[in-house]
C-alpha cells in the first residue's frame, strides 16, 4: 500500500532531496535540495526510523552556509556520514556526521573541488567525479582524514551519476555548458582500480534546450550491484532516450588466453 509519509517541516516550505540513503538499523535519511542560487533558507537533514512512513529534522545547516545537500553516504568502515554539499564560493563541501546524527564537522569546504554527488569507498579515501559548471572537472580522490584531494582524471564535463557493477567502477558526465564544459557529449568513464579511468562511450546532446527539457546525461542506477552487467540510460541525448541500455565491458589491458 502507498501512502505519503509525514514530514514535520517545522512550517519551512520542503525543498525535495537529490537522494535518498538508507543507513544501518534501516534508518533513512535525506537532505534538501534546492537549485535556486538565492534562496536565502536553512537547508535540513531530515531523518525517518520507521521505514520512511514519518521523517523529523536531524540538523540544520544555517541560511547561507550550503545552497543543498548532494547527498549522505554511509561509510561502514567508520561508522560515520559523509555529508555532500554544493554549490558556489564556499558552499561546497564534504563533512562528518556521526551514526547517531549528534555530531558533525567539515572535513573539507569552500572549493570547487570538494562538490560531489556520488562517491566511492577505498578505505581512507574517497573517489568521485566533480560536479562543478565552474571549474574544470575531474575525478578526485579525497583523503578521508585531511581532506587533502589529488586529480587522477580530467573529465569532459560534470558528473552526477555512478555506481559500482562487480569490480567495475562507472562514472558518467552530463552536458552542462558553461565556459569551463564545453563538449556536447555526455560520456561513461570506467575504472578497475579508481585511478585509471577510461572513457568507454559518448552521445551528444539533444537539439532540445537543456533549462526546459534537461541536461543530456547518461543515468546510472545508484548503489552497488554484485555483477559486471553495466545498466544505463540516456536523458536529453541523440538517440538514447526512453531506453535502458545493457553493456558489458572488455577490458583491453587485460591478458588473453
């Protein structure tokens, strides 16, 4: 059975989330996303015990601080959140929330460099492709301790999807012009490792203009799948759209029989 689920916004208008984590004893939680670059308004982490039929809010972030929250990942060798958020001057940033939600702090903020959406998990760092229409963008691996980051691959353009299939790591790009992405492909990069990537594929963007019928990106499920089947589709590009592609990869480094 559907039903909405209650959310005591505390009478703030509820800005909706980008995503949505599932964290251990089945907590769900959520932050706000709002794209408005002046919205002048708190941005809450929301939190639900009972299965998403009710959420509160765990934290505030004050007015100004954040515009939104990219998303929460749980890190189960820390037993921590990782709290992502965007966007501008020094709004990004990539912190700590602990398991019971009582304590956070930023590991890393006010750069470019540090706005993500989705992350991978390598221990005591952290892997992820930039999301930034300004600045040049790239795979970063951040140290969890220091916050210090290293570019370990130029990309073509932003990137908000990835996911993990088998031992692959897949990370896509999304047609976001600006005067830093300039390429009208939106492409799928694939690791083994996290730090050599290869682009595997590219399609162009739609003749459809992007602020009223989307950026073109290719969209990857988000999680982790236990097989190599990669599974994508394609949003505002030539071709791809309405459609869910099945790939599998061969990797040409790799010795034959």
């Amino acid at each position: 059975m559907m039903r909405p689920s209650r959310v005591d916004t505390h009478g703030q208008a509820l800005s909706l989330p980008m995503t949505i984590t599932v964290g251990p004893a089945d907590r769900i939680l959520f932050g706000e996303y709002n794209s408005k670059t002046a919205h002048n308004l708190p941005v809450r982490l929301f939190v639900s015990d009972d299965l998403g039929s009710s959420f509160e809010v765990a934290r505030v972030f004050e007015a100004g601080s954040i515009l939104h929250i990219h998303n929460i990942v749980y890190d189960v060798g820390l037993k921590h959140y990782w709290v992502l958020a965007g966007d501008h001057q020094h709004e990004p940033g990539i912190g700590r929330l602990s398991e019971d939600l009582k304590e956070f702090d930023w590991v890393a903020k006010g750069k470019q460099q540090f706005r993500a959406v989705e992350v991978f998990d390598f221990g005591d760092h952290l892997i992820y492709g930039m999301d930034s229409e300004k600045a040049a963008n790239a795979v970063i691996r951040f140290d969890k301790a220091s916050g210090r980051t290293e570019r370990l691959q130029e990309l073509d353009g932003s990137c908000i999807y990835a996911c993990l299939f088998g031992g692959l790591y897949v990370l896509s790009t999304t047609v976001e012009p600006s005067a830093v992405n300039r390429s009208k492909q939106a492409s799928l990069w694939i690791s083994r490792d996290g730090d050599h990537w290869e682009k595997v594929f590219s399609a162009g963007k739609d003749h459809w203009h992007p602020t009223y019928f989307q950026y073109g990106s290719i969209v990857l499920p988000r999680g982790e799948s236990d097989h190599e089947t990669i599974m994508f589709s394609g949003q505002a590009l030539k071709g791809l759209d309405g459609r869910i592609y099945v790939a599998h990869y061969r990797d040409v480094t790799a010795p034959t029989a």
